[in-house]
C-alpha cells in the first residue's frame, strides 16, 4: 500500500456518511486475540515476536479476507508514517511506538484493520463511518471467524479468548462510537452524562492530539467489561445509549439557537473568523474550531460550506497529515504556520475547500 | 518494606486496577485502613453505587506481608512470570497463567467484570474439539514450556532431554498448526483419518 495515497482520502472514520453523522462520526468494533503457542506480546523475546508476526501474517494472508489486505510492515515505517496511521486511526499510538517486530493488515476501504503485536497478538478492528454498530459487528465477526479457522486462538472454555490484560478477557470486545457533542459541551451539561454512562458501566474517552489534552468536543463511548456478556450484549449496551446521547445533543443544539442565537452565531462565526486569518495555529484549537464550525454548518448559521469539507480539514490538519501534503517534514513552530496557511487556502473567499493539488 | 506514607513497616499490599493500569500501594496498618475507608467513602459520595461491572469503584486486593511473598514466588512454569510482575505491569506473561494464577485471579477478574464465565463466541474451527476441551487450548500453549526446557537441556548439554523436548514440540505443533486453510487450527486426531 502506497501510504502517500491515504492522504488523498479522509478515512472511513470522518467520511461524515451513514446514520446520523451529524452527532455520530464513527462506530468501531475491536476483537483482542493472542494465538496459544506464545508468551503474550511484553513477555516475548525478540524471537517469540518475528515468529508470532509471520505466522499470524502468513495466516491471514491465506485466509479468504487476506486477498483484500495490504500488509504494512510497521516496524520499518518511518516516525510519520506510524504516526500518519495512528491519525486515521488503522493503528494505536502505542503500536506506532512499540519496538520490534510488529505489523498492521488494512482493507482498501479502511474499514478493517488488523493489528499484529499490539498489547495482544492481534487486534482485530471494524469501523463504519456514522451510527452502524450492528453493521461492523457482521463484518467483523466474519473476519475473526475466517482468521479463526486457521490460527489457534487462545482459548479456555471459562474464561473465554485469553487477553495479555485481564481486562479483556472473555470476548475481547471493545465496541465504541465517536461521538460530536458541543452543544452538551457549551451548555455544561457533559459532565453529567458522562456520569450517567459510568453508572451503566460505559467508558468515556476525549480524542487526543499530540499532547494529552481532548481535542474539539469529540468523545468515545465503549463498554468497560468483556467476560459474562455475550458480544451481541455488548453491541446492544453501547448502541442501546446511542439514541439517548444524539437526542440530548440534538435538544442542547436546539437550545441554543432559541435561546442564546445572537450568542452561538457570535461564537460560530468567530472560530471560523480565526480559521480564515490565523497567521500560526495548534492541532488543538484548530480541532476545537473546527468542531465549533462544524456545529454552526449543522445548525445553519453557516452556509458555504459543507460538513465534508470540515471533516476533510479535521484529519489534513493533524500533524502527519499535513507534513505529507506538503511534502516536507516540518517542526512544531513550522507545522502551525503551514497549518494556518493549509486552512486560510481552504476558507479563500468563502468557497468550499479546493483539492490540495 | 517500609509504609509509603510513614516509616512503619508496610504490612498491607494493594493492587489498584482501574481500565488497565494498575498502581502499587504498600502501607502500614493504619495507613492501609485510613486508605481503604477513604476509597470507600468515595464511592458513597459520587452517589455511583459499584455497578454489576464493579468498575465505577476501585478494585483493592489486600494480602499481608507473608501471604504475598509466598504467592509473588509463585511462577508460571510455561512463561516463567511471577505474580509479582503481573501486579507491577499489569500484563499476564502467557495464557497458561489464567490456570496457573487462577486463584488469584478470580476475584480480580470477578471485580472488573462482575463475572467469572465466559458466555460469548468460541473459536469458529478450534471449538469444535479446543473450545469443548475442559482445559481449552492449554495443550498447545503447552510448546512455551517445552521451548523453554529444551533451551535450557542445550545450556547444560543435555542433548538427550533437548531431543525429547524438541519432539514433544513437534508433535503438539503437527496436531494443532499442521498443514494450512481451513483446518490448521483442529487439533487433529491422533488415530490416521482419510484426511491427508
Ligand atoms: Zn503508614
Ligand atoms: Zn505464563
């Protein structure tokens, strides 16, 4: 795979289609497997791990899913292009970091990633643009299925797949959705319902740049437990609170613009003034503004431009993103004056975005 | 070892796992119950009753001293990880430790999960015999251990046991990674079928 060409793409997880994208960006199902004749991944020796990653490459390539994978050698890439699949999120940061033998196997749409060596021997990832849990479950369920008949999955028949971390043992499942919430943000109202999610056992997690700060008001929702449940029960519990989270957001939407329109037509106009002029700009605040524009387009206090648009500048932005569009590598200070001059191209005249090239 | 919060000896060793990471706290008696109420007061107050996941509150294992040092010598025969580093990192070393540590895990995973039995999927072609079997797939992952008694039969020249070893790798290999496609993960049957 020619990774130059995914900068071409904005990825399946801000393609801005499927059920409600307005609020849903992502829905992703993960599966962590180990095969039964090694050390789980910290306890391997550097053997252990170059004979783990050929077999399980070699196993998946001969699977039926195989012919649809391109197999990227992670250990070889350079730092930004590790760091290029972590922003499209096909692998975790802590793949990209880890050292030794280690790979990812993705499908041409970049809906299916394989991870091998991760935290378990592999991880298996489903992810569909907008609200379609249900949609990446049947799709990854044949995956494991397929790469289940010829790779001996560790398996014990009270504890289920065994995980590196007992956290994951049972089903392995981690099924999760991204969600856009700044109305919940700005009315202050989104501590509370994360709250409310811990109560039912839901994890929340904020979407982080390259520091540890959340970026935008972009948040995972994912079930916390793995063992007792069946996966189907677990799809259901996160997809269950799903329509509760988008009807909460929806209200604070409409809420806003009935009673503080002059307000958030103020605060809307003034994220996009910033990202029209800016001279230098962070990944952080142009996530954040553009998460606010982007909630001014859905609201119709903006016109010209299209949500496609902003969900193309959310990943051409980030750092690998940008230095691969420009073709150079650049340091922070340079990053944020290219990212300023990115994004001041982009919003030229108010039109929609041009093509890069 | 001495009480992290005063200079009294630490008789009290607590394993906090919270979504992965675990956190290391060793404390004198006092300190210990000062610590304990404290966490349970926590959770009194963020009105979070622990959920049936048990996750909103901490997970606290308590040993003292001597029970600890028994058990931290405990190591997995196949991978060789002692409890002890499983509490520091958080990570299990092999499969095999599920058995072998399964007393002390149970109430761990009992915490996290509120549950103790698998319900879900089973290896799609593995199940048909591994997934049935009482003890999964413990016979494959059986081969660490063996790998680990070869090197070290090599180490001391015992070239007789490294044989030995080296044969009871393969054979437990040709049963269940035999062959490639649709049937490399079936354990085969040790009586000759027509399959070839
Ligand atoms: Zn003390
Ligand atoms: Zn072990």
């Amino acid at each position: 795979m020619k990774l130059d060409s995914l900068t071409d793409a904005v990825g399946e997880w801000l393609r801005g289609t499927g059920p409600e994208s307005d609020i849903v960006m992502s829905s992703r199902v993960r599966l962590a497997r180990n095969v039964a004749q090694h050390p789980f991944v910290s306890r391997m020796s550097e053997q252990d791990r170059a004979e783990a990653e050929r077999f399980l490459r070699e196993r998946i390539a001969a699977a039926p899913v195989g012919s649809q994978l391109e197999y990227i050698d992670v250990g070889r890439l350079e730092e930004i292009d590790r760091q290029l699949l972590v922003e499209r999120q096909l692998i975790s940061r802590e793949h990209a970091d880890a050292q030794g033998a280690r790979g990812v196997a993705i499908d041409g749409l970049e809906q299916v990633s394989l991870m091998i060596n991760e935290e378990d021997h592999l991880r298996i990832q489903c992810m569909h643009s907008g609200l379609d849990l249900r949609g990446a479950w049947e799709q990854i369920k044949v995956v494991d299925d397929q790469i289940g008949r010829v790779v001996p999955y560790a398996f014990h028949p009270r504890w289920g797949y065994l995980t590196a971390c007992p956290t994951n043992v049972g089903t392995g499942i981690r099924v999760s959705v991204m969600l856009h919430l700044p109305a919940l943000v700005i009315t202050r109202q989104i501590d509370k319902v994360f709250r409310s999610l811990h109560k039912i056992s839901l994890a929340v997690r904020g979407l982080y740049g390259e520091g540890s700060q959340a970026m935008g008001d972009f948040y995972q929702i994912s079930n916390q437990t793995t063992l007792g449940k069946t996966e189907e029960e677990l799809v259901e519990q996160v997809g269950d609170v799903v329509p509760v989270l988008i009807d909460y957001e929806r209200r604070a939407r409409e809420f806003l613009v009935r009673e503080t329109q002059q307000n958030v037509h103020d605060q809307v106009s003034r994220a996009y003034g910033i990202l029209r002029t800016a001279q230098t700009i962070t990944a952080e605040e142009t996530m954040q503004l553009l998460s606010r524009v982007r909630m001014g387009v859905l609201l119709g206090l903006i016109g010209d431009v299209k949500i496609a648009d902003i969900n193309s500048l959310l990943i051409r932005t980030q750092p690998a993103h940008l230095q691969k569009l420009r073709g150079v590598e650049l340091d922070t200070k340079d990053r944020n004056i290219e990212r300023a001059r990115y994004l001041r191209r982009h919003f030229e005249g108010g039109t929609s975005p041009a093509s890069p090239n | 070892m001495k009480c992290q919060q005063c200079d009294k000896q630490a008789v009290f060793h607590i394993t906090e796992l919270e979504t992965g990471e675990v956190r290391e706290l060793h404390l004198c008696e006092d300190h210990a119950r000062t610590y304990l109420n404290q966490s349970e007061a926590a959770e009194g107050d963020d009105e979070d009753k622990p959920s049936a996941g048990g996750l909103t509150g901490p997970l606290t294992v308590g040993q003292t001293a001597d029970e600890l040092a028994l058990l931290d010598k405990k190591a997995c025969p196949m991978c060789g990880i002692t409890f002890f580093e499983f509490r520091n990192q958080g990570r299990l070393g092999c499969p095999h430790d599920y058995v072998h540590f399964e007393k002390e895990l149970e109430p761990l995973i009992a915490n996290i999960h509120g549950a103790t039995q698998h319900t879900g999927r089973k290896p799609e072609r593995a199940a048909a015999e591994a997934a049935t079997l009482p003890e999964g797939t413990e016979e494959l992952t059986g081969v660490i251990g063996l790998r680990r008694s070869m090197q070290e039969a090599i180490t001391c020249e015992d070239y007789e046991k490294a044989r030995e070893s080296r044969d009871a790798i393969r054979r437990i290999e040709d049963r269940w990674l035999g062959g490639t496609g649709r049937d490399a993960a079936t354990p085969k049957a040790d009586t000759p079928t027509n399959e070839t």
